[in-house]
C-alpha cells in the first residue's frame, strides 16, 4: 500500500492518531491488570510473602490466607480435563478428516464448534442438576468398584467435586483442541497421505505414521491452548467443584479453583486483608494464564514460519 | 520394523475407525444432552410472567425475571456502544496503518493474549478502577467489562475482514481525490460490511452468555432497573445466585433464564456464521 504523502490532510491526521489509540488501549488495559492486581493484592503479599503459595491455611476468621488448595485444584481440574479431552480430540478430528464423508463431517464438525458456543453458566446449571446426580449415582460407585485401592477413587460418591468439574471442563475445551488439531490434520499435503496409501498402509497407519509426526508440533499448539481456556474456567467450574479450601488426595472429594474461590468469596469479603488475599489469588492465576498464552503464541509463530500457513 | 499380517492391520484399523467415530457421537450426544435438558426444564418454567413480573421472594408463586432481562439487554448496550467502536477503529489501525509497525505488532500479540486471560480477572480489574473509587457496585462497571472482553475479539475479527478487501480499491478511492478516513469508512468498510458485522454480532454474542465479569461489577438486584448507577440484575448472575439458592421455584427460574440466555447466544452464534459462509462461497 502507498505510503501518506507528507502532506497529509488534517483529518487524515486526526484519523490515523484515534485507530493508533483506540489499538493502543488493549496495551494499556494490559499493564492496567498488571498494576492494579499488584496494587490491591500489596497488603497480603507483604503480610504472607511466598508463604501464600504453599500454606493450606485459608482461615478468614483467624485473617490466615494460603493458596495452596487452590493452586491445587486449578492444576489438578485442568489435568483431569486434559487427559480427558486431548486423546478425545485426536480421535474426533481423525474422525472428521479421515474417516467420515465431507458432508457428515461438515455437519458433526459444526456440531462440536457448537459446544464451544454455549455459555459457561449454562455447563454449570446441566453440571449441577444434571450431570452431577448421574455421576454420583453410577459412574462414580462402577469406578469405586474397580479401582476403589487406589486413594484417587476413595470417599463418598456425591457426584460434586474435583473429577465433575474436570469433566465439565473437558467438554469445553474439547471444541478448541479439535478445531486447532482438525486444521493440522488438514494441513498435511495429500501427496504425502497418498505416497503412504499407495504403499498399502491402512488409514490409521498413515495417521500414526505420516500425519502426525508431520503436524506434532501444530498438535502441541492445540493442547497450549486448551490448557490455557482451561486453567481460568470459572463459572461451570463454581457450580460442580464444592467449593472447599482442602486438598484431599480423592477425586471425588470437593476442593476449589482459583476462580471458584474468587467466584465465591469476593463480593461477601469485607476486610481489606481478606480482599487483598483474592486479589492476590487473582493474581496467581493472571500471571499463570498470561505465561501460557505467551508461551502459546510464539510457539505457534514460530510453528507459522516454519509452515508457511495460518492456524 | 515389526511385520504384521494383513488381517491384523485391517482390525487395528476398523478399530481406530470405530473409536474415534464413537469419540465423535461422544462430543455430539453431550451437545444434544445439554439441549435437551436445557430447554425440557427451561421450557416448564416460561410462561407470559416470566417476561413481564418482577421476582417474587421464594415460596410466592407468579414471579418473573422482567428486571434480569432489562438488564442484561442494558448491560449489553453499554458494552456494545463502547466496545464496538473501539474495537472497530483498533482493527483499522492493525489493517490500515499499523501492518509492520512495532505498535501494530505488540497490539496484535498483547490482543491475543488478552483474549486469553479468563474473564473474571477482567472483572476484579474493572471492579478496582470503577467499583472502588465510586464505592458502589453498578451496570455501568459491569457494561466496562464485558466491552473489555469485546474490545480485542472485535479489533482482531475486523482487521482480518478490512484486510480481505484488495488494494485496488483503495487505491481508486485515493486516486479520486479521497482523503484516508473517507477511504476506509466509505469504501472499504462497505466492501468489508458482511464480514465485520459477522465478527461484532459474534463478539456480542460471547459477551451476553458472561457471568464472571459480572459477578463483582453489575452484581445483581431484585429491583427493577432504575439506573445503571446502581447494582444492576442481570439474567447470568441471576441464574447462578437462583440455582444456588434452596428454594426449587427460584431453581425453576434459573432453568427458564438459562434457556433464555442459550438460545439467544446459539442463534446469533449460528445466524452469524451462516451468514459468513454464505459471503466467503460468494467472493
């Protein structure tokens, strides 16, 4: 495109400065989360220091505030959603690749984007009154049942708690890594596919063999990004997690997230140290997402220059 | 590399096959799952006073969500009015001006990445530069909110569209005399109109189905909305302070405010990308 000429209209002028401006805020709104979450959560990171990421202790009426349990149940929900959702992903955008028709592909494909259309509040609402009492009542017993040594699977199945809320999350961040992992498939030159085909190898055998190496690292890319939805997850995550500053080694039992806690605790915090302590919770969980998401998108960057094409 | 008769290859594909074809009626029967029970138990619960009465304390039959849905629809302006613009014009600067520039590049990334940070730290920021200082919850803190969650989804959205436009056009326009801001608002966003009221209708649409960022700005009221100076009720806060609430009429509500609220963020979601489709097949 040509360049503006020096002389410049005034209006032209005016134009160019309010677009720069109007870009300029997602900058400034940026450091403005940046400074005020340091500015208001001063009082608890000067009263606990790093003691607030490894104490249990979350006690408002002894003015006692640790993050630990809901470091914990943030890392431990996003793991359960992960290790849900990453091996389903793989499979569905097989599936709407490889192995479906164009046509069912297009409308299954539209279908799962869908999920990733429905509000938070609404998981929640089928999470608690839906979800929840048929866990309780026979998923969680049957895994009881066949797994109930190991401490993961102890405790009374109430169908609220850590592993609700990771299936819950799961199913939300189940559209974004399909959709990343389905433009990777898709990526991979037919030539490539077809050279394997014609040595006879089965459909699975060139995915496993030629598609998936070839796009591992777009693959990677997909799994950055349903982490980083999945670590700040907050509404449906509040409805079905419990709601409970304890660390337990079950998975049944309930526990907390970073978001729930905020979701729950904020408005009724009436103490400057207690918000301070959610503030600084908030906090955490900023700098967690705000690393990931820096992370994601020079990785997928450099994955762009390296392929020449757009994810 | 180990040999494997040809049968055995074939049954570990038809089993490849029929797993992720299952992981697939998988993801679309949790789809039509949520639906279903959405709508059964949302359905049960609207009637003509749910759109035209206040809520009733529990146990009083007759109540309905008028002033949730008011405010939602008010918030929701609010949020439009200045996200729309704003993002609109920071889209026109990444397209227009700011393609190899340093700020261009730093908005594009610093965008993504707030696309990225979860929306309820969103609203504890908005709650510490607007609720603090006035003191007071209000419809307006939750309004900043949720355009702060628009401002990059549409600032992003519109730079894609405005650069689909060719040079060529721009080009006629400043040949003819046209200063720039003539030349993108006139004819360039006309060429580009389809797409970017796609991507704004999109952005809208995310916003509307928000409750975290709501949760410490608007808060939320009995009250019918008076003003936005003041905690304001809205249908996402509603549905979580209702659902967690004992009482099963005031649960029944949260079902019809959730039917509500999903059916006007599936279609506008769905509207939207027909219509893009439709232009990307038509270009």
């Amino acid at each position: 495109m040509t360049q503006p000429s020096p002389k410049q209209h005034l209006g032209d002028q005016a134009f160019r400065w309010v677009t720069a401006l109007s870009a300029a805020m997602v900058l400034l709104i940026v450091l403005g989360i940046c400074v005020e979450l340091f500015r208001n959560s001063a009082l608890s990171l000067s009263r606990f220091g790093l003691d607030f990421l490894t104490s249990q202790q979350w006690n408002p009426a002894k003015e006692q505030y640790g993050a630990a349990s809901s470091i914990y149940g943030t890392l431990v929900s996003t793991a359960i959603a992960l290790i849900i959702a990453v091996p389903l992903s793989v499979v569905i955008a097989l599936f709407l690749v490889e192995v479906a028709p164009p046509r069912l592909s297009k409308v299954v494909g539209q279908g799962i984007e869908l999920l990733a259309a429905i509000p938070s509040i609404i998981y929640g609402m089928w999470g608690l009154f839906v979800l929840a009492p048929v866990l309780s009542k026979h998923v969680q017993p049957a895994l009881a049942k066949a797994f109930g040594s190991l401490p993961l699977f102890q405790g009374p199945p109430m169908g609220i708690g850590m592993l609700t809320a990771g299936i819950i999350i799961a199913l939300m961040i189940l559209p974004f890594i399909t959709a990343v992992m389905r433009d990777v498939f898709q990526m991979v030159p037919s030539v490539v596919k077809e050279s394997a085909y014609g040595m006879g190898a089965t459909t699975w055998e060139v995915t496993r063999q030629v598609t998936i190496p070839y796009g591992i690292h777009g693959l990677a890319g997909a799994v950055f990004l349903g982490l980083g939805r999945a670590i700040g997850e907050t509404m449906a995550v509040t409805f079905v997690i419990g709601n409970k500053h304890h660390i337990s080694a079950s998975l049944f039992a309930p526990g907390n997230t970073i978001s729930s806690s905020l979701a729950n605790e904020f408005t009724e915090a009436a103490e400057p140290l207690y918000r301070s302590a959610l503030v600084e919770l908030g906090l955490v969980l900023f700098g967690l997402t705000f690393l990931l998401q820096i992370a994601a998108q020079l990785w997928l960057r450099r994955l762009k220059k390296k392929m020449a094409v757009t994810l | 590399m180990k040999r494997r008769s040809a049968q055995q290859r074939r049954v570990v594909n038809g089993a490849v096959t029929g797993v992720s074809t299952g992981a697939a009626v998988l993801g679309i029967a949790a789809l039509a799952w949520i639906l279903y029970a959405v709508i059964r138990r949302g359905a049960a619960a609207i009637n003509w006073t749910f759109f035209t009465e206040l809520p009733t304390p529990p146990g009083m039959a007759g109540g309905g969500l008028s002033n949730a849905l008011m405010g939602t629809l008010y918030i929701t302006g609010v949020a439009a009015a200045l996200g729309i613009p704003m993002g609109l014009l920071a889209g026109v600067y990444l397209s227009e001006f700011g393609q190899h520039s340093k700020l261009g590049s730093a908005v594009r990334f610093m965008s993504n990445v707030l696309m990225g940070v979860p929306s309820i730290i969103i609203g504890l920021f908005v709650y510490t530069i607007i609720v603090l200082p006035s003191g007071h919850f209000s419809g307006w803190a939750g309004g900043v909110s949720l355009a702060i969650i628009m401002l990059p989804v549409v600032a992003r959205t519109s730079e894609d569209m405005l650069r689909l436009v060719p040079d060529s056009l721009r080009e006629s326009a400043l040949a003819l005399g046209a200063p720039r801001w003539r030349t993108t608002l006139g004819v360039v966003f006309r060429a580009a109109k389809a797409g970017l009221i796609t991507g704004i209708v999109l952005a809208v649409a995310r916003v509307s189905g928000e409750t975290a960022p709501l949760l410490f700005t608007a808060l939320n009221s009995p009250y019918k909305v008076e003003s936005l100076n003041e905690p304001t009720a809205n249908l996402t806060v509603t549905i979580f302070n209702y659902a967690m609430s004992p009482y099963e009429d005031w649960q029944t509500l949260a079902w019809g405010a959730s039917l509500v609220i999903m059916a006007t963020v599936l279609l506008l979601t769905i509207l939207s990308r027909l219509a893009l489709r439709e232009k990307k097949t038509w270009s």
